[in-house]
C-alpha cells in the first residue's frame, strides 16, 4: 500500500486525512476451557464490545458506523452470520454492514488495517475494526483442516505440505536453526508473566477492558496470567511438541477466548462530529510478508523492516513494539535479529501471558498499546505478529 506520510517528523504532525482512533476496547483474554469466558459465545464477547463502543462514544450517531470488519479464525461458517446478528442486536442499524476476516493470528490487525484502508480512499467516512474468538468452542481441530484435498497432503511442494504443520513444530524448528535455548525461552515467559502481573495489579489493563456477563458472573480480569511465575518452575515443564524439543506450554502462548473492537474515522470527520478531543492515536500503515511456513515464527524479522521502510522510520524512533508472543522461541529471536531494546518489547507482558485469541490477538495488542504508549510518555509504537501458514505482519501506531 502507498503511504503519505514519511519519516517521522511527519509522521508525528496532524493532518486531515490521518486515520485516527476514539476508542480501542477489548473483553478480558481468559484460559480456554478453564477460564472466566469459557461458556461465552464469541459473537456475545463481540457484542459485548461494539455496544461498549458506542457507550463510550455517545456523541456518535450508530448510523455514522458505516463498516465493521471481524477477525476471526475458528468461527463457524466464517463467523459472519453470528458477527452481524451481534452487530444488529446491540443497536447498530442495518445499514452498518460487516464482514469478518481471516488472517490467522493477524486478522484483528488486518480487519483494522482493512477498515483504515477503506477510510483513505473514501469508501467510507468511519468504521469498526476488531476481531472475536472463542478457542474454547472452536479449538477442537488445533486450527488444521478436517476436510482437505489429499492431492495437498502429499504436494511435492515441501511448502504446501508444511501449511498445516504443527504451530509447535514450527517453533521448534525455530529455536533448533536459531540457537533459541530451552533456558532463555524459560525466562522469557517466566519474564511475561511478571510484567503481566505487576501490569494488572497496578490497574493498566483497567480502563481497555469492558467486563462480560456470562451466566449470572461478571468477568473483569484477564485470568491467565501467573502471578508467582518463575523461571525454575518453567524449567520442570516437559517439551509438548517432540521429546527432546524447547516448547513447553509454559513458554508458548495460552489458549485464550477474547475479543476486541477499534473505532476509526477521518482526523477531518472527528473534528466535523464535534470529536476532536477523543481521539487517542491513529493508524500510519501496515506491511505483510511471507515467510516458509516450517518457520512462520519469524514473520515479524521481514514485516518489521518491511513497514519502517514503507514509513521511513528507524527501530531507534519506536518507542513500544508490541510483538506477539506465538512462542518464546519465535519472539526471542525477533527481538534478537532485530536488534531491538527487549525493554521496549511488550512491557505489560505478552501472549505468553496474557494469551493468544487468534482472531481477536491483534487489536488486543492495540487496545494495550496505546494506553501504554501515554503512560511512558512515548509517540511511536509498533505491533507485529508471526502468522500461521508463513507470513508476518506489522503496523505502525501513534499516540495522541
């Protein structure tokens, strides 16, 4: 895609045409099966978003939503029916159509990336990004087709075959051929966890999140994180993936329910409706890149550069990335082939803690990120993810 604006002292001036955000919220991430939102619908942690959307933006006319994209990964049938009927059911007219998206782990940021696309050329005036699912409900095949031509099964192309290889196979393949140590992973994710903890307990989650009732309970709390993690216990857990391997599911990410929803609109349209004052950031530009799906892992190596480039930045202007923690064999060695200060990486915790909703992961990240971004008293940040299949994403994000 084109960008039109470059190099950071533009990117950081306020124009017109700039896609900005009035509100990110997301439902609390919770364990599957186990957790706080294990018997929610993902259309009803989806509904419990849009209207906490419009709650939070009452000088916006519901009819001014013209489009909403929805990633999801599992949902039957797409999702679609069940993301539109929750649209509707939670008073957003007909004519605010919907569509879901499905990028694997990055499809809540290509939904918003979608929506701000949409924006910039005009199609539509202002809409809704975001992303639902329920591992819980729809889990059951470990996101591996159950029908599929057999011709496929058996391609001569070794990179056919390996799209539907084992997400924890691909990182064993990355801690095996980038020297990614069980030890180091251990830490690492013993490391989400305690920045997750001391995160919630100081209130930095509290104001992203809107509580979902479900069956006679309110669910408030992102509930997968460990608050005594520590690096010695991780290291008792065995290897889930192959005997002798370094993924544990104490250093992969939590199967999680969760969902997500962003409000985007013209800096112009937000100052015309009288909204000026509530915006919070806006979106510059999003880069997609692929990768061989035995070592998906490394998405974020090629998206990153990929989308500083598009931008014009340096690593050095970013103030947060936030890189998704598929592993913490895959996010270490991201961090480390990117040079990046670890730091700056995921200061409230990532996946690994917090959890991985597949479809709903990314405008999670964003919903955490800008919140984060004003408390450091930072501009600039990034969010990025490895993508199931091969690929990486990233986007660039300002705060305002």
């Amino acid at each position: 895609m084109a960008f039109a604006q470059k190099g950071l002292k533009n990117i950081l001036q306020k124009y017109p045409n700039d896609i900005v955000f009035l509100s990110v919220l997301r439902t609390p991430i919770t364990r599957a099966w186990k957790g706080g939102l294990k018997d929610a619908y993902p259309e009803e942690m989806l509904a419990t978003v849009l209207k906490a959307t419009l709650e939070r933006n009452p000088g916006l006319n519901p009819a001014s939503n013209q489009d909403v994209a929805v990633g999801t990964v599992l949902s039957e049938l797409g999702g679609s029916k069940a993301a539109r009927m929750a649209l509707n059911h939670v008073g957003y007219p007909s004519s605010t159509s919907l569509y879901t998206v499905n990028r694997a782990c990055a499809s809540s940021l290509q939904a918003i990336t979608n929506i701000a696309d949409s924006i910039a050329v005009g199609r539509i005036n202002v809409g809704i990004g975001g992303g639902m699912e329920s591992m819980t409900r729809n889990y059951a095949s470990k996101a591996i087709p159950t029908t599929l031509w057999p011709v496929l099964k058996e391609s001569p192309v070794k990179d056919a075959r390996d799209c539907i290889m084992s997400m924890g196979l691909t990182s064993e393949n990355v801690s095996e051929r980038f020297g990614v140590n069980r030890a180091d992973q251990d830490a690492f994710s013993a490391s989400s966890h305690v920045k997750a903890s001391k995160a919630q307990k100081e209130g930095r989650f509290d104001g992203e999140i809107v509580p979902v009732a479900v069956e006679g309970s309110v669910v408030s709390k992102d509930d997968g994180i460990r608050h005594d993690a520590k690096t010695e216990v991780m290291a008792l857990l065995k290897p889930v993936f192959k005997p002798d391997g370094a993924s544990t599911a104490g250093n992969s990410s939590q199967i999680s329910d969760g969902a997500a929803a962003a409000l985007m609109m013209k800096r112009s349209t937000a100052e015309a409706l009288g909204l000026g004052n509530q915006i919070t950031g806006k979106w510059v530009g999003s880069q997609v890149v692929g990768v061989a799906p035995d070592e998906m892992g490394i998405g974020p190596v090629v998206a990153i550069p990929a989308l500083l480039a598009a931008t014009g930045l340096r690593s050095d202007d970013v103030g947060i990335w936030e890189i998704n923690e598929a592993f913490a064999s895959q996010a270490l060695y991201c961090i480390r082939h990117l040079k990046l200060d670890p730091e700056r990486v995921n200061p409230n915790g990532g996946g690994i803690a917090l959890g991985h909703p597949l479809g709903a992961t990314g405008a999670r990240q964003l919903a955490s990120l800008l919140p984060e971004l004003r408390r450091q008293g930072q501009e600039v940040g990034v969010i990025s993810m490895c993508i199931g299949t091969g690929m990486g994403m990233a986007s660039l994000i300002i705060r305002e």
